[in-house]
C-alpha cells in the first residue's frame, strides 16, 4: 500500500489505495511504518509523500466511520511527522480533500500539480476536520479564511492553493522530482517550518474577524452541531497553544461522527455513488458514442436540456415548430448564458463558445444526424407519440431516442417506433441547466446499451442520473403525488395551510407543500388531474376561482403587492372548512410531529411499493432522487433512511391508524414495508435488486 523508494538521501513514500487512496486503517498502518522506517534510516535525509492514480488522498475512509476505529489513527501518524526530525514534503497531483489535505497540511511543505484540489469538505458530511486542519489550516492562511473554507467544504484548485498559502508552489512539470528538490533544500536549511507554529497568523483583528462569521454561520444554522463545533474548534487556536487545540479538535470531532445527521449524510454519499451501480449493467456493456445531441422544444426544458449539452461541449440543435418560440426559447438561453458571464460565474469567452453550440431549427427533419434526440414537447400522449413516430423515420440508425415526460407511459411511447430497443425516459428537472438529478427511465424494450449510454451521458452532462423503471411518475412524481395527496387530506381534517408548510420546513425542506404549489402554479396539477384524474377538492377550487398562486397573487397565500411570501388567506381557510364539512369530515387540529408523519410515511409506503415493483433498484435510490430533485433534507437521509431512523414498526403503525381513520384503504402498510417491520428489519439492509 505503500511503496518507499530511497534515492539520492530522499525516501519518496507513494501511497496506493484505489480508487481514492482513503486512508483506511491498513493504509494508515503502512504509511506509519513507512514513516518510522525512512526516519530510523540513515541514508534518507529527507521524505516525500506522494500518491498513485488521479487523487492524491480523499480523506479518511468514510466507510469506516460510526465502527471500531483500528490504530493507528490519522492524528497518530501525523504526530509521527510532526515529531520527523528530518522535512517530510507533500507532493499532491489531484484531489487531496479532508483527511488527505490535513497529511498534507502536516508536512513541512506541500508542492502541487496543475490538477490538485485542495478541501476540507468534512462539513458536508456533518462532521469537522479530526486529524488537525481546524488547527493547521488556520495557522497558514488566516483564521477567517480557513473557516470559510471548512464550512463550505468546497476545494480551491492549486492555483488559488498557492496564493492563500495552502500549499508553496505549482509545479507544470514533474512533480516528485520538484518534491525531492524542496525536500532536500529543507533538510540542508536545517530548520523545518511546521503549521503548528504559525501563531503570528493569530493576531487579535483575525478574531474579530473570524468571531464575526463564526457568530454568523451558527445563526444561519442552529441546529447543526457540526457548525457550532467547527467554531469551537477554530476559536481553540486562539485561546489555547497548537497540541491543546489539536485535543480540542478531537474532543469535537469523536461524538459528531455518530451524531444522526452525520450517519445519514455518510448514507446519502454511499447512496449516490451507489446509484451508478444499475443491476444488468457493467463496464463491458457496450456504448454507443454521443458526438451530437438534438433537442425537441425550446421551452424552459427543452432550453435548459440543450444549455446542459453546450455546456458539456456537445453541439446541439434545438428543434421547434416554428420560427418564433424557437426564437423565444434561444433569445432565453442567451440570456441565461448572459446572465452567468455577468455574474462572473463564466468567462465571455466561455459564455459565446457555449452559445455557439446551439443551433436552432424548424422541423423535426433536423434531428435525422443526431446521436441523441431529447424530447421535451408538450406533456400529453398524442403529442408524444406523434412525435416519435415521425423520429422513427427521421433519426439516424442507433440513434437513442429519449423522451423528458414526467408523467407518460414511456413503453407506450416506445410502442409507435419500430425501434423501441432505442428508447428511454431522460427526466430533467427544472431549471435542467442547474438541477443534477435525472431520472434514466428504462423502458421494457430499451437495450443495456442504450442505458448505459444515456447514464454515461448524464455523467458527462455533469447530472447525476438514476435508473428508474416505468410507472407513473417514476419515482420522483410518484411520491411527491402521495405527500400532495397527503397534504390536502390535512386541510381537509383541520390542518391550516400556514401550519402544514411550517411543519414541513422545520423538518428541512426549504419549502412547504403549498407554498410550492403557489410558485409552480396551481393550474399544473388542476390541469394534470382532468388529464389522469385523481381530486383534490380544495386545489381544484381555488384553481376555479383563478387563484393560481404567485403569479396570479392568490392561491393557497395571498401575495400583496408582488411579496414572495404567502401570507395566510381567511377566504381559504374559509373554503377549506366549507369543503370539509361538505365531505363530511370533522376538523381538529395537528401538532407538527402529525403533521410530519401524516405527510411523510405514505412516501416511505410509496417507497416500499416502488421497490417491490422495482421501479427503483434499491431504497438509496429513492433517497438519492429526493434529496436531489426535491429537496428532501441531506441530513435526514432521504425519506427511506428516515423511515428507519423512525423505526418501521412506527411507521407501519401509524400509517394502519391513518387508513383507519380516513378511511383511505391505500394508506394501507405495503406488503414490504409490513414485512420488515413485523422482522424488525430495515429498508438500509435491503439487498440491490
Ligand atoms: N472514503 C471511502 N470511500 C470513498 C471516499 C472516502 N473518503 N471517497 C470516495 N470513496 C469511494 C466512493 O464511494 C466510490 O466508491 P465506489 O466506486 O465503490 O462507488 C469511489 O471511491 C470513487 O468515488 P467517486 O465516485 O466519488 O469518484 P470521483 O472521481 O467522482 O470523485 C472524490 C473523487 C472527489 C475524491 C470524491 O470521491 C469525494 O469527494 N470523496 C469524499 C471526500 C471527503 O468527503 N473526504 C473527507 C472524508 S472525512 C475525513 O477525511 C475526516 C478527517 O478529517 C479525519
């Protein structure tokens, strides 16, 4: 795990832990005795660590968190070189992120490559730097920065490294033999500067600089215990001298790696990657090459499904009917692009090479040489169908045909091409340039190869694609039509619109139920009942009065002089007793905690149903597409982790009692939900289907 290779006095230690060089407990075992071994010797005067493969180290091994923990433990080994009376030198080719930037950090000096990514990105997965970079970072580049940089997780690249202080130069060229070179300038210098003795960098104006942020992020975030103890940590460099902080570091850190929040945000990493594991699909599935794309619509999907494409650098064409939404819809993107190159968030350069891979036209004939064709017209079945009938004779042999329903039957849609082996559902969700979930609907006829290349392909658009099967709504929609159901059945029993969404943000989401409704627009779902049925007696009336939420100023709120918050309406809550005592149902009132479990555990039934038809391969799927797609809170896991931090059994339970009392028969416990919770079993321990 690692090799040492001594030349010329160096020992050049390369670690070799694939994919990711985690230091997992053997590979800390071997760097410590690699470590010892260089140091004892004395032809070695000086030592460099580098890494094989693309990422130098990303950190400890997540996979070990919340078990036994093996010694030597990373701040172990990182004494050792603390204590190395001869220069240890880190040589960081890529990503070197949490644990691996705080070996880093340990050294005496860290040389980079062009490609080196340099993060702590410990707090996005609810814990804080445990091996010494709550005390190190902030010693070499300033209190106030280092926090910043912890508490957004996110990497600087090696430029911007060099410049903040993190890491002494880049090098173009070679990087271990740049390694050795300042590894043997420190050894002749004689002295080795360590981060741990930087205290000059902890003048008293950087406190009141960093107290000024801590006091902020822990205001934005209360409940976030790592937040809190990652500015207690900080706020230990000052108060106390380099070793004592370091204990106060570990003090910190040990009870956050158990804490619930941080178990389901190491779930939701495992789960995402987890995800790209599609049963019937390996690496030695053929792929067919994506060169070019075409897009059908230049609505906001359509738009933002091509802007994904140019921005990826594959030329597109974007396909209406006629010349003027076509218009439209390319004058928007321009916009966009425009926007973003405003914002500085792109370069003009970048900006106009992007717009250049966007060709509009008239007339699906234009999508004959694409490799790709992307559907995203108008969502009704007639319209779907006419379409791909005419793709079926226009595009190219092999060409994959991907229809954005949301909705629709996409073996249905399959069924109109002699080609239904080419296939598939590709469901962005909006705005498609900005979200990264997309559901990769895999109909009954589509080949694996043709899956497997539009899972690629969303790889390569920079998404993060899921493989659903087809039922309607997928995954996504389908569960969110049970929390809408769920939500108006409250109304309807007594629950105020103002007091559901409350307990739905102070769950996590960023939004409530209604207030969502409001900003989508309350004609959508009106529009889409008529067309697939199912009621929804309170909606549908307030649709009827023309109250279409923001945009109209009414829906489910009442939006004064354009406010983007909904402010509670008497008229509504006025109708809702009417419709109520219409259908015969009494009203009470709902603590939050009913709130919560009348709205969420129908999704964790729909869930269980979902896997038994395996429409999801696994429940981290489920959870993956919620908390990308519709902001179900990280830090809960997504609602299937959630369910088991509930307990099934509970879950189980209540959801018998609310078919009970609502009489509602499809509350009903699924068969697999039941059934794990009368084993006491999980939806965590469920095997890939
Ligand atoms: N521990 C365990 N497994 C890890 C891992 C880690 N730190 N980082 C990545 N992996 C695994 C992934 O699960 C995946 O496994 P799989 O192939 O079996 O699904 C594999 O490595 C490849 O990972 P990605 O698919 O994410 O590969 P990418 O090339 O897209 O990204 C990366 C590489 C940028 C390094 C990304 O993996 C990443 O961000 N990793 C996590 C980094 C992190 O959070 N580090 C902090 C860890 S906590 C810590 O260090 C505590 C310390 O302070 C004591």
């Amino acid at each position: 795990m690692v090799r040492n290779e001594v030349d010329g006095g160096v020992a050049v230690l390369t670690l070799s832990n694939p994919p990711v060089n985690a230091l997992g407990a053997d590979l800390r075992a071997a760097l410590d005795r690699a470590l010892a071994e260089a140091i004892a010797d004395a032809t070695v005067r000086a030592i460099v660590i580098a890494a094989e493969g693309k990422v130098f180290v990303a950190g400890a091994d997540i996979s070990e968190f919340g078990k036994v923990r093996r010694r030597p433990l990373l701040p172990e080994v990182l004494a050792r070189i603390d204590a190395s009376p001869k220069p240890v030198v880190a040589a960081i080719g890529g990503a070197a992120l949490g644990g691996g930037l705080e070996l880093a950090l340990a050294c005496h000096a860290r040389i980079a490559g062009r490609h080196a990514k340099l993060g702590l990105p410990e707090i996005k997965i609810g814990i804080i730097p445990g091996a010494g970079g709550t005390q190190r970072l902030p010693r070499l580049i300033g209190p106030e920065t280092a926090f910043a940089m912890m508490l957004s997780g996110e990497p600087v690249g090696a430029d911007r490294g060099a410049e903040l202080g993190i890491v002494d130069a880049v090098v173009l060229g070679d990087l271990v033999p740049a390694a050795r070179v300042r590894a043997l300038e420190l050894a002749d210098a004689g002295r080795l500067p360590r981060a741990g003795d930087r205290d000059d960098r902890l003048d008293p104006e950087a406190r009141a600089a960093f107290e000024a942020r801590a006091a902020d992020a822990v205001t934005r975030e209360p409940d976030a215990p790592n937040v809190r103890a990652l500015a207690e940590a900080v706020r230990a460099c000052f108060d106390r001298p380099f070793a004592e902080g370091l204990a106060a570091e570990q003090a910190a850190f040990a009870p956050l790696v158990d804490d619930p929040r941080a178990r389901a945000l190491r779930h939701a990493f495992f789960a995402e990657r987890e995800a790209a594991r599609v049963p019937g699909l390996s690496k030695d599935t053929p792929r067919r090459p994506i060169e070019t794309a075409a897009v059908i619509g230049a609505g906001t999907m359509g738009g933002g499904i091509a802007m994904c494409f140019a921005n990826a650098g594959i030329p597109v064409t974007v396909i209406e009917t006629e010349e003027a939404p076509l218009q439209r819809g390319l004058e928007r993107v321009r916009g966009l692009y425009a926007g973003s190159a405003k914002r500085g968030s792109i370069t003009e350069a970048e900006r106009d090479a992007r717009i250049g891979r966007i060709t509009g036209a008239v007339g699906l004939e234009n999508a004959g040489s694409a490799d790709i064709v992307i559907e995203a017209a108008f969502e009704e079945m007639g319209v779907k169908r006419a379409i791909f009938s005419e793709l079926d004779r226009i595009a190219k042999h092999g060409a994959i045909l991907a229809t954005n329903t949301s909705y629709l039957d996409v073996d249905a849609i399959a069924a109109v091409t002699g080609r239904p082996q080419d296939v598939l559902g590709m469901h962005f969700f909006s705005p498609a340039n900005v979200m990264r979930l997309v559901e990769v609907v895999r109909a009954e006829k589509t080949a694996p190869e043709v899956l497997a290349t539009a899972l690629d392909l969303g790889k390569r658009l920079k998404k993060l694609p899921v493989a659903v099967g087809v039922c309607f709504g997928f995954v996504g929609n389908r569960i969110l039509e049970r929390r809408s159901r769920a939500a108006e059945r409250l109304l309807l029993e007594g629950a105020l619109p103002h007091e559901v969404d409350a307990a739905v943000t102070a769950f996590g989401f960023r939004m409530g139920p209604f207030a969502m409704s409001d900003l989508a627009g309350l004609d959508i779902g009106w529009r889409s009942r008529k067309d697939f049925g199912g009621r929804a007696p309170v909606a549908d009336a307030l649709a009827e009065m023309g109250r279409f939420g923001q945009k109209t100023g009414r829906g489910f709120f009442v939006y004064p002089d354009g406010a983007r918050a909904g402010q509670r309406d008497p008229e509504v809550e006025a109708l809702i007793a009417r419709t109520a005592a219409e259908h015969g149902i009494a009203q009470r009132s709902f603590t939050p905690e009913e709130i919560v479990a009348r709205l969420m555990y129908p999704m964790v039934n729909e869930g269980a149903r979902i896997l038994s038809e395996k429409i999801a391969s696994r429940p981290g799927d489920i959870d993956t597409i919620w908390i990308n797609g519709y902001n179900w809170p990280a830090w809960r896991g997504g609602p299937m982790h959630w369910a088991d931090t509930v307990g099934l059994k509970t879950v189980a339970a209540d959801l018998e009692r609310f078919a009970r009392e609502t009489g509602d028969d499809s509350q009903e416990p699924a068969p697999l939900l039941k059934k794990l919770a009368e084993e006491g079993g999980s939806f965590g321990a469920l095997k890939a289907a």
